[in-house]
C-alpha cells in the first residue's frame, strides 16, 4: 500500500496517476474478503502516520504514545534536517503491516487515514495564503490492486464517506498546514534548530509526553493558557493535540498563537537583546580598525 498524502510534488516515486482530480470524479473499485488480492496491499507497506491517527491506534491499543512509537513506527524527515513525519514500521525482516491477520486489519475501526484513503490519495497544496491549503485526489493504480477491475462505480466523495476519512482530515489539517508552510519556508525561515525538531516530534507524535511537559512548571510559568482549555487538554489527547498545533506555530515560525505570561515576553526580549548585543561585541572585535596584517 502506497502512502500518499502531503506531497509539494506529489507524483514523484510513486504510483500515483498524475491527474489531480476533483471530489465529484467517478471511479471504478471495490475491496471485499473474496477479491483474489486480499491483503496484498498490507503486505508491502509505505503507510505515514498523522497525529490523530497515532491517538486512535494508540488508544486502541491501550498504550502510552512513546510505547506506540516505539513497537510500530519509524520516524522520517519530510526534507533533510527539517521536521519529522513517522511511519509504519513493518514486521521484523519483511514488508507486511504489524497489523495485517488472514482476517484483514485487526485495527479495521481505526485504521489510519492513508489505509481508509486507498486506493484514493489525498493531495493537500498550499496557496500562497501560508495556512490555507487546498485538497485535490489522485487515483493509486498499482498492478496487484484488482479492486480497479470489479463492477461498482461511486464518486471519490461517496467513497470518503464511506471510509470515514472526513474527521481524520479535518483532524490532521493544522499538521499538514504545518508541514506544507515549513517545506514551502524552507530556505526564508531557515532550517530549525534541533531542539525545534524535537519539540515538533513529541507535539506530534508523542501526545502523552507532550501532556507531562504542558503540565510541567516550567510550561505553566511560561505561557497563559485559561483554566478550562488546561483542564481539558491535560484529560483529553484531541484538545491537546489541537493545541499542540497552535503551540508548534509559535516554536517553529514565531507566531504568538499563546500568549506568554506577564513578565515572560518582557524577559524573552531582554534575553533576545543581550544576544544580538553579543553578536554585535563579537562583531566589532573581528573588525576593529586597529587591526594591522604586520601584527600576525
Ligand atoms: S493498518 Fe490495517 S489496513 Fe492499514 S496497512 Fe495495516 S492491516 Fe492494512
Ligand atoms: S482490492 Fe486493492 S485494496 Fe482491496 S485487498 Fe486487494 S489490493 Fe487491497
């Protein structure tokens, strides 16, 4: 099963038919447990995970976020040095999803948004609004895949209703924003520090340890959340994972989607100062009109 979400180029290396098409196209497919390919597209997986996707598989399964990540996944960077996505990791020495049993998927109710897609992809493309982006489909025509071949015609809208992927977009949406406005800033913004992509993997991804450090001092001193948010986002993995998408604005573009605590703005833009004060000694001291080449 390919995976075929957020792409600026969505058609490289993959096995997507190069046609942006509209909700309202017709398509040819079904999949059912009779078909002769059963399974076959959980047999060699390429599957990226989405936040609200790791919540629901998670919560299934009854685990901690780090112990999901940890036994089912493996993390990626979208570019080189830049954030970081995370995906299936396979069976151990081969390609099959973790998941796949002769019944089909043991996770069925809440498999993940590109499984519930397939063989239908989602192509999100930013405007030139940095947040809005606009989502088209391509059809996914891989050979072993004979659901193509079987006789029910339906729209690809009719088919995201039927597979549920409504709220897996609408919770995914500040993620994919959040990648799309990084990779398109690229070379503007710079490429993010280390501790930046490690606060966007555990906002992400890590949603329980996320919550440990929102509920820390050091967070709570820090930034003004009102009461009623906090107490839901320290009980609920969907409130805080919203949250953490406005959080994830402010580290990685300096948007100030949560204000800072009476003192802590005054603070950050001393600090901020002495830096670029330091910046500038450092400066002045390479360059001082004094210096003679005789004097090596
Ligand atoms: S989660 Fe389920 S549908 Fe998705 S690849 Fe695994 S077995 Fe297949
Ligand atoms: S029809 Fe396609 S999606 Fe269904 S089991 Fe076969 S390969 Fe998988």
């Amino acid at each position: 099963m390919a995976d075929v979400d957020i792409k600026d180029s969505p058609f490289d290396e993959s096995p997507i038919v190069p046609n942006l098409l509209p909700g309202d196209t017709e398509i040819s497919f079904r999949c059912h447990k009779d078909i002769k390919c059963f399974n076959a597209c959980c047999s060699n997986i390429d599957i990226t995970l989405t936040p609200y996707d790791i919540i629901r598989l998670k919560n299934r399964l009854d685990m901690s976020s780090s112990e999901f990540l940890n036994e089912y996944t493996v993390p990626f960077e979208f570019d080189k040095d830049s954030i970081a996505g995370v995906k299936f990791k396979p069976v151990e020495n081969g390609t099959a999803c973790q998941f796949m049993v002769d019944e089909g998927c043991s996770v069925y109710e809440d498999r993940p948004t590109s499984c519930r897609y397939y063989p239908v992809g989602l192509v999100s493309m930013r405007k030139s609004d940095e947040y809005n982006d606009t989502a088209s489909y391509a059809l996914v025509e891989e050979e072993h895949c004979l659901g193509h071949q079987e006789d029910r015609k339906l729209t690809i809208d009719e088919y995201r209703d039927e597979q549920g992927v409504d709220v897996y977009d609408e919770m995914s949406r500040g993620w994919r924003q959040l990648i799309l406005k990084k990779k398109s800033s690229g070379a503007t913004i710079g490429k993010p520090s280390l501790k930046s992509r490690q606060l966007f993997f555990m906002t992400m991804y890590d949603v329980d340890r996320f919550r440990t450090f929102v509920a820390s001092v050091g967070f709570q001193d820090s930034f003004d959340v009102d009461e009623e948010r906090m107490a839901k986002m320290l009980t609920d993995d969907v409130e805080l994972m919203l949250f953490g998408y406005d959080f994830m604005k402010q580290v990685l573009f300096a948007e100030e989607t949560i204000p800072l605590k009476e003192g802590v703005k005054a603070q950050r833009v001393k600090e901020e100062k002495e830096k670029i004060e330091e910046k500038q000694r450092a400066a002045e001291a390479v360059y001082s009109p004094d210096f003679e080449p005789t004097d090596i």
